[in-house]
C-alpha cells in the first residue's frame, strides 16, 4: 500500500502515461500558486491567441476539449445523481471502443501551462462523494483500462483502507471536510474545511492532493482564493460549457453531469459536443 507501489502499479497502467507524472509530483509548498485577489484575465490562463498559437511563444495552444464526466453514486435507484452498473458499464464500453483515454488532471494541467501533449481522445471520469459505489466505478473503469478522479470530504462512509485501495486506481481530490455550500461559510472557515480535507487525504492516501472540486458546484468569490491560495493546481465545477484547453480556468474547470437514467445515444451526444 505503500507510496512506491502506486507510482509501480500506475507505470504499469495501460494508460496515458501522464498518470505517472501527476502521482509523483511532491505536494505542494504551500505557496499561493497565483497572487491573491486573482483577477478574472489571470486566472484564465486565458492570453490572446491567434489561429492556435500562444503569443507567448509556448508553442501550440491546446484547442480542443477535454470532457470531465461527473458522477455521484453507481446503483439502481432513481436518484438524480445515480448511474446504474448497466449504464456505466455500457458508457465506458463505448468510450474504450471509440478511443478514449484516461488523462489525469496533471496531464490537463500541463496541456493548459505548457502545450504538452494530450492523447487524441482525452477524458476525466470523476466521481465525487466517496460513496460506497466508488469501488463498483473503479471495478468498471478497471475492466476498459480507465482510472477515475475521486473527489473525497471527509463525510465519506469510505474507511481508510478503502481509500487506499482506490487511490492506488486512480486519482484522489479534495472535496471539503463537511461538504458545505462553501458560500454560507466565512471565508477563514471556507479555508479550514477545504485545507484540512486535503491534508487528510494526503496522510491517508499518501498521494499528492492537488485538485479541488466545490461541493454542490457552489463558490464565491473567497472560495476560489482561498482554493488558489491553498497551492491547488485545478479546481472542478459541477457543470459547465465546453472549453478548450487553452481556454480554461484553473480555478474553474467545467465538468458534464451524467444523469441518472440517460440514454447510450445521449451520453454519445453529450461527450461528442465537448471533443
Ligand atoms: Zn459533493
């Protein structure tokens, strides 16, 4: 269970390997990444570009999209936010057969930052909560070569060894320790819980912890400082448009909600419009 054996497992995954690269990084310094207030035009990382390229002389700017699926919970009910074994099992089926590839958030990252290069076919399958059903994700996932991005408060029924486990097939987030509407919280109080869910997801996974994904998508404008000055790398929306690479906002990146009960034809569609 060890640190060594997850980098091993994941430079044998038959993944993108860009996996390696986001689970060896050291953990943050804790530094600000971006100065705080964070202007809009900063944040974006979002600089003039002409036909693709970056007048930064970084080379090609990445114009695709990236779909960052978002999942809850996998089972049979008709909540809102469930996903049937069935379908899952079906999506990621069509996935593997139409040549996706799992990215993790480093790969994005270093896409947005440098230009570096992503598969043709790039995707982020997320899954927030740390409900029981991750390990029936990460099972279906597994069975089409695919790692999930697991956004985890501390309200998670997940026990620690469980957690362990997953994140040795994946990607491990924060997502709070009390699972807020950030919004309602000051902003010290919004900085406690996001910062102490990291840290023990850090000693417990033994992962870096460099992604953030607001609970029920909610923020204000002290949410993504303090998200920023945290040393988070990227933070996930719980909707949003489709945006090309070179266009996102580190604090911000847009994901696509899979409901419950969508058809194969629709989620097809619904992928389709973020590539
Ligand atoms: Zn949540």
């Amino acid at each position: 269970m060890s640190f060594e054996r997850s980098r091993a497992q994941a430079l044998a995954a038959p993944v993108f390997t860009g996996w390696s690269a986001a689970i060896a990084q050291t953990e943050p310094e804790g530094g600000p990444i971006l100065a705080i207030p964070v202007p809009d035009d900063v944040v974006n990382n979002n600089e003039p570009i002409e036909f693709g390229l970056s007048t930064m002389g970084q080379g090609t700017m990445e114009r695709r999209h990236v779909p960052a699926l978002m999942y809850h919970h996998i089972s049979d009910t008709n909540d809102r936010f469930a996903t049937s074994e069935a379908a899952l099992g079906e999506q990621m089926a069509w996935l593997h057969a139409n040549g996706y590839v799992t990215i993790a958030t480093g790969d994005l990252s270093a896409a947005m930052t440098s230009g570096a290069p992503l598969p043709r076919k790039p995707v982020m399958l997320t899954i927030d909560d740390g409900n029981r059903s991750d390990h029936v994700f990460a099972a279906t996932l597994a069975r089409h070569g695919f790692r999930g991005v697991y956004f985890w408060p501390d309200t998670s029924p997940l026990s620690e060894p469980e957690m362990v486990e997953l994140a040795e097939q994946g990607e491990i987030g924060a997502h709070t320790r009390t699972h807020p509407d950030l919004t309602t919280l000051a902003r010290a109080d919004q900085r406690a819980d996001i910062d102490e869910n990291a840290r023990r997801l850090r000693d417990v996974t033994g992962q870096p912890v460099v992604t953030f994904a607001y609970p029920y998508g909610r923020f204000d404008e002290a949410s993504s400082e303090v998200v920023a000055e945290l040393g988070f790398d990227l933070a996930f929306d719980a909707w949003g448009e489709p945006t090309a690479v070179g266009d996102l906002d580190r604090l911000h990146v847009p994901r696509l909600e899979i409901p419950n009960g969508l058809s194969l034809d629709d989620f097809i569609t619904r992928v389709e419009a973020w590539r």
